[in-house]
C-alpha cells in the first residue's frame, strides 16, 4: 500500500497543478474572448456545439477504455482491440452526427451551429484514438506526462482561438481552435505512450470489453445528458442569447467542479480500483477521507461565487453578463453537489456499474421535466433552480443510499460535511457583510474574498489536521485529491 499511496499522491499532485493551470488560463482566455470579441448569442452558438460533443465524447469508445484502467494484468495484450472498437464507434458516431447536424442543430433552437458541429465534432474520432494511450498513463499515474501533453493542447487550441476570433471567423473560432488543439494532444499522447497506438483484433476480448465498459458508458452518456439537458430547455424555449446567458453561469458555477472534482476524478477511479481489491473497510475510509477533502475544498468557492455572483460577472466579463448573476446564484449549489457526487460515482464504478446506471436514469428523467416547468415562468433562473431542487430532493439521497449498501456509512458521510457546512455559512456572511461595506470593484471582492477565507480556515483546519493525524473513521489515504492535501496543506 506505500507504494500505491506514494504514487497516487504524485499523480494527484501533477493533476491539480495540471487542472490550475488550464483552469486559470480558460478563465483569462474566456475574459479576454467575452470582452473583446463575443456576446451572449455567439457565446451560445458554442455552448450548444460544447453540448453536442460532450455527448457523442461520453459514447464514443462505449467504455472500453476504462478495462485499460481497471483490467488485471498487461494490458498491451488487449489494447489493441480496444483501439480497434474505440476508433469504428467513434467514426461511426461523428458520420451520423455529419448527417443529421441541420436536424440537431435545428432541435437545439440554433440552426446556424450546423458547420460548427460538423467541424467540433471531427475531435470524437481523435479522442476515440487518444484513449488507448491515455488509459495507460492513467492506469500508471503518469500525471506528469499528461500535464505537460493537456498544456499543450490548452495554449496551441486557446492561441489558434483567439487568432482566429481576431481575424473575424465568429463563432467558428472556437471548433477550429478545439480541433488544432486535439490533434496536438493526440500526438502528444501517442509520444508519452509508445506501442500503444496498435490497431488489433480479438472477437473473445473484444466481447468482454463491451459488457464491461457498455454499462458504464451509458451511465456516463445519462450523466452528461443530466448536465446538459438544461442547455438543451434554454435553447428550445428561450434561444441562443438565453443559451449564452445560461452558459457562461453555468461555466462559472463549474469552477468548483473543475478545480476539485476534475483534479480527484483523474485517479480517483484508479485509486478506487485498487482499493476495492482490498478489504471493505479500506475501500470505506479511502472513499471517506477523499470526501472529506473535496467538499473542504469546494465549499469556499462556491459560498463565494452564490453570495457574490453578480459582481463577480460584471467585474470579470462586462456589464452585458451580469443576466447571468441570479441563476449563477442557484447554479454554485449544483455544482458543490456535483462534486459529491462525481466522486461517490467513481466509487460505484468499480462495484455497482449497473445500479449506476439506473440511478442516473432515474436523475435525467426526474430534471427533464423540473426543467420545462420551471423555465416558462422563470426563464434561464427557473431552469437553474430546477437543477438544485431535482439534485438536492431527488438524486443525491439515492447517492447515499447506494453507498451505505457498499459498506460506507451514512453517519460519516453526513458527519464529514458538518464543518465545511458551518464553514461556509460563517464566510457568506462574512463575504455579504464586507461587500455591502467596500462596495464592487476589485478593492471590494478581494477584501470580500480574503476575509470569507480567513473566516472558513479556523472551521476546516482541524478536519485536515484529523485526517492527516489518522482519524479512526478514515485510516487509510484516499485514492485521489486526499493524498495531495494532507501532505500540502
């Protein structure tokens, strides 16, 4: 176990420095391209081609990349077949995208996104290839490499971005600058991973890799659609410019998601694996300490981003965002119960892949609705409440359930997040207080923001003091962001 802790925290290190760096430079990049170049409706045109992709990515190579993770033994033997089947389906997917991308960009309320889903969408067949290598610097936590290869990507797709949008392309910008980036990662990959871009076949593995990463990406095709159907209501009911509203709260609401959760999800379905190998109660603390943190962590940013939102967007993107302010408000609970429970499923993939999937079916066909009713009436806010009213009744409690059926209990869970809770109701009142006094500008947010984090640090100190002391109820490190912050902080 030293050994598996002692990697597991080198790669969650690399991956957090690898999640800031691209996160802070998405933020500047995004600053700079809704300043200078794009309003709400071009900002839309996007956010529904984001939407389009993000679902064929979740399907593309039916979940077979995940065996390169999880699968005992070496996995050269089968990686060629999983190329093989990832590289047919993802083909296969982006010509019927091809075909129907009038219909679908037509049913989304933005039929001029028709090009730019044709031109977006070329990056499943790359992802579909880059997979294979990129399972295995996962499966070995060779997050170093896969920093330096996601860098790359980000500064080569955001400088052809803004090149592009300078120079007047519109709203293209975007795919071209996505699709540049792609094929720059996907060499990248291929260097960091040689041998393992070898096509193949074996019908025997090939049928086992199917049954055992289909249920897994449906269950990731349901989760995707459980975010973006929100997208999808705003488009049909409200357009673009509503879309473009929409996106950039719920991109800023993201923060918390992509900083935490996307920093623990890079091993965490690794680290998981191996401790499901191991006894329940490891697999229990392990799930329990890498909770513990990521909820620590997010709090603060999302308590933020809720008490200030509206000045926070009119001060980073322009007055012509601050539309955006109140379901901004909504959209930063979603997001810290995003973070629980991205978390909680990869935990239940390494048990439950079939009850995971039916539990996110049950989520996107309870929001699918919530969300129609409510964006009549209320427009974009409504269909951001309908989010947080669907995950906080609906979702998360069967979340719990599940994990208490894996031997995880429900006090510990709930126990775990009584500090951050207290926590985060003492900064909000603190960041209010401190804003209504110092007034916007960046003076006011960050004494606002400075003086809510010093006000959280007394609460949360003492949990990471615990847990790195070896708290009973969490003996062993977690498989993901624990092992970085219990040695950081």
């Amino acid at each position: 176990m030293t050994d598996l802790n002692r990697r597991v925290a080198t790669a969650a290190r690399w991956s957090l420095i690898n999640t800031i760096v691209r996160r802070v430079g998405t933020f500047a990049s995004g600053v700079i391209l809704a300043r200078l170049f794009f309003g709400p409706y071009e900002w839309g045109l996007y956010a529904v081609g984001l939407l389009v992709l993000a679902m064929l990515l979740s399907l593309n190579e039916m979940g077979v990349s995940l065996a390169l993770v999880r699968w005992e033994g070496d996995i050269r033997r089968f990686a060629p077949t999983v190329l093989t089947i990832s590289t047919l389906s993802s083909t296969a997917l982006y010509v019927v995208l091809y075909l129907t991308a009038p219909t679908v960009a037509s049913l989304l309320g933005s039929p001029e996104a028709t090009t730019m889903l044709r031109v977006l969408c070329i990056s499943v067949i790359i992802d579909g290839i880059a997979c294979v290598p990129l399972g295995l610097l996962n499966r070995e936590f060779q997050q170093f490499k896969r920093t330096v290869v996601d860098i790359l990507n980000f500064a080569v797709s955001t400088g052809a971005m803004i090149a592009f949008a300078a120079a007047g392309v519109g709203a293209m910008s975007f795919a071209w600058g996505s699709l540049i980036g792609n094929l720059v990662a996907l060499v990248g990959f291929g260097l960091c991973a040689p041998g393992m871009l070898r096509f193949g076949w074996d019908t025997g593995q090939a049928k086992s890799l199917i049954r055992y990463g289909f249920p897994l990406a449906s269950a990731s095709l349901l989760t995707l659609g459980i975010v973006n159907v929100d997208t999808v209501v705003v488009g049909s009911v409200l357009g673009p410019a509503a879309v473009g509203v929409y996106a950039m709260a719920f991109n800023m609401s993201s923060w918390p998601v992509r900083m935490v959760s996307e920093t623990a999800r890079r091993v965490s379905f690794a680290g998981f694996s191996r401790l499901a190998d191991e006894s329940p109660e490891r697999f229990a603390a392990g799930f329990l300490r890498a909770f513990s943190l990521v909820i620590a962590a997010a709090v603060p940013i999302c308590v933020v981003l809720g008490v200030l939102s509206t000045p926070i967007i009119t001060f980073v993107y322009g007055d012509q965002w601050a539309a955006a302010g109140l379901p901004l408000r909504f959209l930063v609970a979603l997001g810290l119960l995003r973070v629980a429970v991205e978390l909680a499923y990869d935990c239940l993939a390494t048990r439950v892949r079939k009850t995971l999937m039916l539990m996110q079916a049950w989520w996107l066909l309870s929001l699918t609705p919530v969300l129609v009713l409510f964006a009549h009436p209320w427009g974009v806010s409504g269909v951001a409440a309908g989010h947080v009213v669907v995950a906080g009744l609906l979702v998360a409690p069967v979340f719990l359930v599940a994990l208490v059926r894996l031997g995880i209990p429900a006090r510990a869970i709930l126990l775990s997040c009584v500090r951050p809770a207290l926590g985060g109701l003492a900064m909000g009142v603190v960041a209010w207080l401190v804003h209504r006094w110092l007034g916007d500008g960046f003076l006011g947010l960050t004494a606002a923001g400075l003086a809510a984090l010093a006000t959280y640090l007394p609460f949360v100190l003492p949990l990471v003091k615990r847990l790195r002391a070896g708290d009973p109820a969490a003996e062993e490190p977690a498989p993901a962001l624990a092992a970085t912050a219990t040695e950081t902080v």
